[in-house]
C-alpha cells in the first residue's frame, strides 16, 4: 500500500510540474504557531485576504475572486468577497483590520488601473505592520528567453493541454504550443490575444517581424506597453485566463510606492517576511521558475 502511495505521489509531483506547480512536502499550517504572531481575532475571523485566489483553501484566509464562465472549474464555492477587478471599485473589507495580503499570478491578467486600485485597497485595509506579498510572471525573464530563442523556458506551451488537439483550442490557440515560435510564447504571455497564435480574430496582432522592429525602434518599457496596448478589454473580459500586462521590479516597485508603502523589496520563492505566507504548501506554488516575488509593508 505504502509503495503505491508513494508511486502515486510521485506522479501527482510530475503532473503538478508540467502546468507550472510545486508539490512540496510541507505540513499543513500549524494553528498554535500563527497565534505566536496574531490574535485569536484576526485568526477566527480570517483577516488574511488572497486576491485572485482561485482555488486556493485555507482555514485562516479569506478568498477574493471574481465568478466567471471561464474559472468556474477553479472556483466553484470558493469565494467568499466576489470583487471584479477591473471595475476599479473598492474591497468591501474595513480599514486597517488585515493582516496580510496575497495575491498570486493574477496582476498580469488585469490593467494597470486595476492594479493600481487593488494596491491602494490592500493598503487601506492593512494595519500599521501588514504585509502585501505579490507575485507574478517577470517580463524580464520572459525577454531574455525571447531574445535567446530559449523555447524550453516557457514549458507549459509543450504540454498536453497546448499541444494536444483536442485540448489547445480551450488555452484559446489556433494551432499547438509547441510549434510556437519563441517571439509569440513571448507575445502571447505577455499580452496573450495579441498573439497571431491565438484563436480570437479581434485583436491587433504581432508577427515576429513586427515585434522585432518594436523592440529595435522603442525603449524596453514602451515597447512593452506598445504589445499590451493591443489587448482589447473586452476581449480580456471573454478570456479572463489570458495575460493583459507585464511585470517586473521596477514597475512593482513604482505601483506599490504609489499606493502608499514606504518599505517594498523583493522577495524570493517561500521567503516572505510575513509568518503568514511563508508556507509553500499553500503559497508561491504558481510557476516559480518564472515567477518575481515582491513584498510591502505598511
């Protein structure tokens, strides 16, 4: 029983590993350990918030999401405070009760004024000392492959569900991922309809050749802003799964100084300052082989 236990686990680890998470054998939060740093209140009422949860489950946090056709899958019951992003409206969560924040791989999916209000919201409903821990894809690592023609580092285009046919046409392509070539993984990951590989024919789309000349011609933040420029809202709104922005330290930085943080450094995969968040059972678990970890404090 024990080895195939142990033959099962291993197999869940690798599945895990082609869609970009970590199985770790890290033991479920240990409640006595939290109440050395929080009190009882903010434990039993939860005021630890993770935006853009998505299936997250843990017995002290609170979810935030937003209920859509697309992460029905994912969701299902698990929201408790259903905040649409990019409605730019605030958290309905009371100033200066939180904790900590989280929110993981979800600020590529939104523009920079939802961002910009997700920040000022998690500022506001911190108290003095909390924490916000983001993490997100990091363009800079995404540039370098592109550049490189390094196509083993965007992985998930090789797996079944982009490269099957089956299956690709639900990551919304017109033809597999592993035929991709490295400049539209790079574009599609980026701002993913603007992708001449993606399946929706709205957009304003960019070959290799175009976006070689974007890059040659422009400074490397606008030309970045020059690809996400292209992504329709609208069409963002029908696939809330695909990528509408870029990420980096410095645009991090820049967001979360605007939002009012004083203290904001980057972190690394299970390194948050947080006693909350350190738990990799439950958090840094999205594709951290590409992936920035950034933390503020108030």
């Amino acid at each position: 029983m024990s080895k195939l236990k142990s033959i099962s686990t291993v197999y869940a680890r690798k599945l895990a590993q082609k869609f970009g998470y970590e199985l770790l054998r890290m033991p479920k939060e240990n409640l006595s350990r939290l109440k050395e740093f929080y009190p009882n209140e903010s434990i039993n009422c939860k005021r630890f918030y993770n935006i853009g949860a998505g299936g997250f489950s843990h017995p002290h946090w609170t979810n935030v999401d937003h209920h859509s056709e697309w992460y029905k899958y994912k969701l299902k019951d698990n929201v408790a405070i259903d905040w649409d992003l990019l409605e730019l409206k605030p958290l309905g969560v009371d100033d200066g009760i939180a904790e900590a924040v989280y929110t993981s791989h979800t600020v590529e999916h939104i523009t920079d004024e939802a961002v910009k209000n997700m920040f000022s919201e998690a500022y506001r409903i911190l108290k003095p000392g909390g924490f916000l821990r983001v993490t997100t894809p990091d363009i800079d690592l995404d540039y370098r492959a592109y550049i490189e023609n390094d196509l083993l580092y965007f992985y998930w285009f090789d797996n079944k569900r982009h490269s099957d046919p089956s299956l690709y046409p639900s990551a919304r392509l017109n033809q597999p991922g592993k035929d991709m070539t490295s400049a539209q993984r790079f574009v599609f990951h980026l701002a993913s309809s603007v992708s001449i590989n993606h399946s929706d024919t709205n957009a304003r789309t960019i070959d290799d050749g175009e976006l070689k000349d974007i890059f040659n011609r422009m400074e490397y933040e606008a030309a970045l802003d020059e690809v996400k420029g292209r992504a329709s809202i609208d069409t963002q709104r029908k696939y809330p799964g695909n990528h509408i922005n870029w990420w980096n330290e410095n645009k991090l930085r820049r967001m979360l100084a605007e939002a009012g943080f004083d203290t904001v450094y980057r972190s690394g995969y299970g390194q948050s300052h947080c006693p909350a968040m350190r738990n990799t059972r439950y958090f840094d678990n999205t594709h951290p082989p590409i992936s920035i970890y950034m933390e503020a404090r108030k």
